[in-house]
C-alpha cells in the first residue's frame, strides 16, 4: 500500500512540470507575481521533496501556492513568508537550508574536504619536489647503498 | 531463468573488468623493468663519465664526489621504483597478484550471489506500468487471499466477451423480476468475474433479502465487500463472516477473513488464534493451507510472536483423534455479533423496486393477517430497510401466528432487544418473551443467553450465572463467544 | 604509512556508503522528517463538523485530555489501510480520536464512514487543506498525538501501524496520562 501510494507520488512528480503553475493561480500584479514566481522556487514540495513547488502539479504544492500568493498580496516580505513556512515545515522547506550552527556541515563540508584535498596534493608535490632538491648537499652513501649499488652495477654487467 | 543468465553475464564482465589491471600488469612490468633497465644504463655512462671528467680534470675531486653520490643515489631510486619499492622480490609480487585475482573471482561473484539470496527477491513478478495503480495491485492480492479453492477467474470483462451480454441480459430479467433470488446471486457472482465488486455487493444484498438464511450468499458477499474495499475487511464484511461463523464454524474461508480483519487492525494475537485454528483443522492438501501457513509465519514474524509455541497448544488443545475436525458438529451459540448481524442486513438495498415490494406485501398482509409466512418475510424486509419499528411489528405478527416456532420467536426477540442496546432497554414485553422462550425450548443456547441477560438486569446474578455457566458449557473450545460470556460471568461478580 | 595513506580513500569511500546504505537496511523512510511543531501549540482552527450528529472542531477542542488528531480522506487509499486499527482504538476506548477530513467531498467522507465505520468523536472538515498547512501536513494519511494542554507531542507520518501504536503511540499515552495525573 504504501509502496503504492509512494510510487503514485513518483508518478505525480514525474509529470511534465511545465505547466505546473496554473493561470487562475497568478497575480494580476506582474510585479508581484514575479516575485511569487522567484519565491515558490526556494520553496519545496514537500510531497515529491526533490522539486519546488512551482515546478511541482502535486495537491500540497498548489495550496502552497496559493497560500504564498495570498500573503504577498497581504503585503508579507518574503522574509516574513518564508518564516511562516518554516514554522509548520521546517529548514526543509526551503530548498536552499540557512547557515546556522545546524547546517554548518552542510554549507562547509565540501569547502572542508576540498580544502583537505589540497592540503593532502601539495604536501605529496612539496615531497615529491624535496627528494629532488636533496643535491644541494649531498650526503655520502652509507655502506648499504654502496653495497646495493655495487650489486647493481654487477647485475648490468652480467647482462650486458 | 533468463535473470540468472543476465546477472551471470554482468558478474563475469565485472571480474574482467576487475582483472584486467591484475593480470596486464604483468607484461606492463616486463616493459617497465627494461624501461628501469636502460635508466641504470644511462646512470651508469654518467658515472664514467664523471671518471673520465675527474681523470681529465674537468671535475675537482669534491664535485666528482658530490655528483657521483648525486648520479648513484638516483640509482638506487630507479632501482628502487623497479622493485615497487618494498624490494618484494618478483615472485612474492606473482604470488601477490594470484591472491588478488583469486579473490576477485571467487569472492566478487560469491558475495554478490549472497547479498541477493539475503536481499532480492526472484520470484516476484514483474509490475508493468499498465498495472501500477492502487486498485490493480490490492485487488490482485486480495484475489490470491482468497483461501476458497475457487479456480483464478481471468481479470476484467474484457477477457471474457460473453460475460458483458450475460450480465446486461441478466439485469434486463431482473428488471422485470425483481424477485428471483437465484438471478441476483447469478448476477452478482457475474459482477466479481468482471470486477465490478460494488455492484456484486449490491446485488449479494437483494438476493440475500430474499434468502436471508443462504449461507453461502453472506460468505459470498463478505469476500465481495472485502474486495470492493481493496483488500480491507470493512466492519459490514466482519459482520457477514461472523454469520458465517456461528452457522458454519469450520467454514475457511470466513475464519481467513475474520484472521485478516484482526490482523488489519493491528491485532496479531487475535489474527493467530484465527489462523492457527484454521490451520489446525486444515486436511493437508487443502487448497488454502499454503496461504494460511504463510500469512502465519508473516505475521509472527512481524509482531516477534513464537508461532511454533502457539502451534503447540492449539495441538494440546484439540483431542488427537480429530485432526481434521470439519465433521464436529457446530455449535450454534448466540453473541452480539449474531445478534448483530442478524437485525441490521446491509444498507445498500434501499432501492425503489424492494420499496414497492415491501409495501405491496404489507397492503396485502392487512387484508390476510394471517399469513405467516408473508410476515416472516415481511419482517426480514423492513429489517434489510431500516425500517425497525415496522419490521418489529411485523415480528411481532409472526410470533403471534406460530407461538411454538423457535426461530420466529428467537427473530421477535432480536427485534425487541437490537444490537447496540443499552442492557437498561430490556423491556417487560421482552422478559415475557425470553420465558416464553425458554419454556418452549429449555436448551435454545439463545434463550439461555437472553434469560442470562434479563435475570443480570434485574439484578438475580445467581440465575444469570446458572443460565450462562449452562450456555459456556454448551459452547465449543473455539467459539468466538466464549470469551465475551466469560467477561460477562466474572463482571457478575462472586 | 604510505600504505595506509593508499587506503584513505577505500576508507572514505565505505564511511560515505555506510552512512547511505544503513537507513535503507533499516529500512528508515528517508521521506519521514521530524515535525517542527512538537512541543508546540496544535494549531486551533474552527473545523466545521461533517456529520450532523457530531461535532466538529473548535480552537478549544482539542485541550483537556491526551488524544489522537488523524488527517484523513475517502480518496486516500493508505487511509484505508489504517482504519481497521483506529476502528479498534475506538471500541477498545484507548484513546479519543478526533479526525479532520481533508480536501474531501463531505458527501464522499460520509459513505466511507458509513462503509468502513467511524471511529472519531468529533469530526472537521479540512475543505480546503488550510489547516492541514498549519499542522504541517504532507499529505493524508496523517496522525498527530496531542496532549491535555492541547500541545502537538508526536507526529506520525503515513498509515498507523501495530509496531507504531504500540511502540510509540500509546506508550506516549500512558506517559502523558501518568504525567498529567
């Protein structure tokens, strides 16, 4: 059942989103419902999750519409909306998540990792690089490396 | 078959994939180890070179030192790189490789084969998009719940181009005779071959109206009604079962059903003691057994209840002789739900045809008032209706007419004392009737019930206790009853 | 040490998949968020009643004792699923329920009352899905655990399930009872 109902949610999202935003839903102020429209683009469909409400022809992302149009036109910031939204949903309302200490990880981690990778790439050149710049001042080989070195000499010879 | 072939092939592809590094490394070494070879060549010119340099002296002595540790050090580095630089020897690197390659094919295949028997499921069939809606999905799997032994009807009218004319030819004659109970039961097991499992609600009712007694009808539409809910079991389902119960205690498929309504309702302990009873009385090669057992184990598994404990008492709890008991006698004892389902029938049959039925019965019955029959029937319609204050009337009438007819009498006093009324609504008229009852047949399991009842409200617990101790010891093991008497003898008090 | 350094990224790689592939053997439902309304207030919305001979729902009505507020629909298939259990709450009279019936036709909610029983004591319509928004809703079914002080205590996404009800919900109830007295 539940298998069910997810895929028919599946289904419902996968729905050409094209015309997702009715025109009875629109404002007859262009400017406002410009602003509708760029609002409803952070704003998530909570019921396929991977889309925004103005891309999304599910039941709740209408409402959601609708409802966001309604307090613009009550003359709501959009601030002020997207608090309201936050307050029954959630930071998951919003597609894009505010930085707080909650979200730090998210916001910062790849910084994070990238910054690590950098780290780890020039700590492996400057080595790389160190072995080479060890001729400035040569130290004598030890006896190990003379005698490895004496072998390998004696292995050329053989070959060749 | 064809899945395993597939899923063969992808592995194998995988482990040459996987392979492939492995065992080209090999000839990469080879060129690599010349590459390494010339570069110690190289290495080693240089160092005669410098010899010859410091002979001619181009070089002083301390540069020629500097530049030959410089030329040697870098030997060794080549060196070094050549033999991976752990200096593992040549064959410790085969032997190496072997291990990873005889890894790879073994262990990636073997893993793989594992995590599916643990994960995948290879017998489930395939979901194409045509089927992938609610109704298909339920519907289907409340067919394979089916524990009857009823050959899988082929879906929809459209497989079957004769049933269409059938049914349309079938509610023309309705039409015209409404009263032909076989034809609606016709019609309606029309309706669930095409799917149409409202309609066969509908049309189970106006036969049932007809022939309430018909047995075979109520299971009938409590399997139509659990299919028109997609796979629930709705209470008005519960109810036709629970007749079906009482009158035939062994009947299947009514204890499936009233399992699944229990198990629906997230009740797993009842949902088993349902099954494994059901279970218990199964010859071995019933049709339903594989399903019963199934559906056991799912939800023992889901809710942690040891089934195979459970097992074991229904086993102690039945004598050895009478594995199988479909011959034990049934046990007809009255409780709310017979009550229950007796006095309300189902609600859908409001329909003009059984209105004008009705009232052509009743305008004749004033003229012949003593027409038993007529108002037994009479009785059962007003009941199917919701008409109860004219359908105890009629009741009323029957009883008047046939003083010594248990069942009659038993009817009048369901119609007195309706389901869902409060113990303070036992009239005079019913204890009258309960004594009537009783003197006419002194073991009736209902009379003994209902003279429990008025004796408990009139507030003789001592001969409401003997009456219901008599009706707990006619009653089987098993009978659903059992425990709400028993409630009620202990709510008694000592 | 190098060598270890060659595993790093072999030991990324699994922490990252077992942090992916864990909720899904435990079968957690990626799509179950927590409410943000917990603790807080039950949004008070006067609900016109459904049925004539029960009432519908009042600011007020959801305080005084622990119950069980569920978002339901006649078109909703899982709603289905979960009515048998809130039909044995009801008899068993482990907890009130109050139902608000979402974006529905009245006269469909009522058939399928009639059809499948009805175990609410008090019933709202919910016309146009506007409280449900306040709730938090995604979609029905929905089931809100509200205790005596009218506060919103456990939100349960989806059809009720016997391991809910009786891991979480009426464990729930019980507490807030005993800790109400």
């Amino acid at each position: 059942m539940i298998r069910h109902s997810i895929l028919g949610l599946v289904l419902i999202c996968l729905t050409l989103p094209v015309l997702a935003v009715e025109p009875a839903e629109m404002l007859k102020d262009p400017a406002l419902e410009a602003r509708a429209r760029e609002l409803s683009k952070e704003v998530r469909c909570l019921v396929c999750q991977n889309q925004s409400i103005d891309d999304s022809n599910a039941g709740l992302a209408k409402d959601l519409r609708v409802l966001l149009r309604e307090r613009l036109v009550a003359g709501d910031s959009d601030a002020e909306i997207k608090e309201f939204l936050v307050e029954r949903y959630g930071d998951f309302v919003l597609l894009k998540p505010p930085v707080k200490a909650s979200t730090y990880v998210l916001w910062y981690g790849p910084l994070a990792v990238g910054v690590l990778g950098a780290i780890g790439v020039a700590v492996f050149l400057l080595r790389r690089r160190g072995g080479k710049a060890e001729d400035v001042a040569p130290a004598p080989l030890s006896d190990e490396e003379q005698r490895r070195i004496a072998a390998l000499l004696d292995e050329q010879d053989r070959k060749a | 078959m064809v899945f395993w072939v597939v899923a063969g092939v992808l592995t194998f592809g995988t482990i040459l994939l996987l392979l492939w590094p492995v065992l080209s490394a090999g000839g990469e070494d080879a060129a690599e180890r010349e590459a390494g070879d010339e570069a110690l060549a190289v290495y080693r010119d240089q160092l005669s070179e410098l010899e010859r340099d410091l002979e001619a002296g181009r070089l002083g002595e301390e540069e020629f030192e500097a530049a030959r540790v410089e030329v040697q050090r870098r030997m060794l580095a080549a060196s070094a790189e050549q033999g991976r630089g752990d200096g593992a020897s040549p064959a410790t690197i085969r032997k190496r490789r072997l291990a990873a390659a005889v890894l790879v094919i073994f262990l990636l295949p073997a893993g793989a084969l594992l995590t599916y028997v643990g994960v995948g499921r290879p017998g489930l069939p395939d979901l194409p998009l045509a089927k992938r809606t609610d109704g298909a999905g339920t519907t289907r799997m409340a067919q394979q719940s089916q524990p009857s032994a009823q050959p899988q009807q082929p879906a929809g009218a459209a497989a079957q181009p004769g049933v269409a004319e059938m049914v349309a030819g079938l509610e023309e004659k309705l039409k015209a005779n409404p009263e032909d109970a076989d034809g609606w039961a016709l019609l309606a097991r029309s309706y669930m071959v095409t799917e149409r499992y409202r309609e066969a609600v509908t049309a189970y009712g106006r036969a049932l109206a007809m022939v309430p007694d018909n047995i075979q009808l109520v299971a009938a539409r409590g399997e139509a009604l659990v299919l028109a809910a997609d796979g629930m079991v709705p209470p008005a389902a519960v109810e036709d079962f629970r007749k079906v119960n009482m009158a035939q205690p062994q009947e299947p498929r009514s204890r499936y059903y009233l399992g699944l309504a229990r198990s629906q309702a997230a009740d797993p302990v009842g949902a088993l003691k349902w099954w494994i009873a059901l279970e218990a009385d199964s010859p071995a090669d019933a049709p339903w057994r594989a399903l019963v057992t199934q559906r056991i184990e799912e939800v023992g598994a889901e809710a942690g209840i040891d089934v195979a404990a459970l097992r074991a008492a229904e086993r102690a709890n039945r004598p050895a002789s009478a594995a199988p008991q479909i011959s034990r006698a049934p046990v007809p004892g009255p409780t709310e739900e017979d009550v229950k389902a007796a006095g309300e029938m189902s609600a859908e049959d409001r329909s003009a045809m059984i209105q004008s039925m009705v009232d052509r019965l009743a305008t004749r019955l004033e003229q012949e008032p003593d027409d038993l029959d007529g108002w037994v029937r009479l009785a059962r319609a007003y009941g199917v209706l919701g008409r109860t204050g004219e359908a105890l009337k009629a009741h009323a009438n029957a009883a008047r007419l046939a003083p010594d007819d248990l069942q009659i009498q038993l009817d009048y006093a369901r119609a007195l004392f309706p389901p869902g009324t409060p113990e303070s609504g036992i009239t005079d008229e019913f204890a009258a009737l309960v004594d009537h009852i009783r003197q006419i047949a002194p073991d009736s399991p209902d009379g003994l019930f209902y003279g429990g009842l008025v004796a408990a409200t009139r507030g003789d617990a001592a001969t409401a206790k003997e009456l219901w101790g008599a009706l707990l010891e006619r009653m089987g093991p098993n009978a659903p009853a059992r425990g709400m008497l028993e409630r009620r003898i202990e709510a008694l008090g000592g | 040490m190098s060598r270890v350094l060659y595993l790093l990224p072999l030991l990324i790689f699994a922490v990252i998949a077992g942090y992916f592939t864990i909720p899904i053997l435990t079968k957690k439902d990626p799509r179950l968020l927590p409410s943000v309304l917990i603790d807080k207030p039950a949004p008070g919305h006067d609900l016109p009643a459904l049925l004539q001979d029960k009432p519908g729902l009042g600011p007020e009505d959801l305080k005084g004792e622990v119950k069980l507020v569920n978002f339901f629909a006649s078109w909703c298939g899982p709603c289905r699923a979960e009515h048998p259990i809130l039909m044995r709450l009801a008899a068993e009279g482990a907890v009130p329920l109050v139902g608000i019936n979402y974006k529905d036709r009245p006269e469909a909610a009522i058939g399928w009352l009639r059809e499948l029983g009805d175990p609410f004591g008090r019933i709202g319509v919910d016309a146009d899905g506007r409280a449900a928004i306040d709730w938090g809703v995604y979609g029905v079914p929905e089931t809100y655990l509200v205790d005596a002080a009218g506060h919103i205590r456990h939100r349960h996404v989806g059809p009720l399930t016997g391991k809910a009800l009786n891991d979480t919900i009426l464990p729930m109830v019980e507490q807030l009872r005993a800790g109400k007295g």
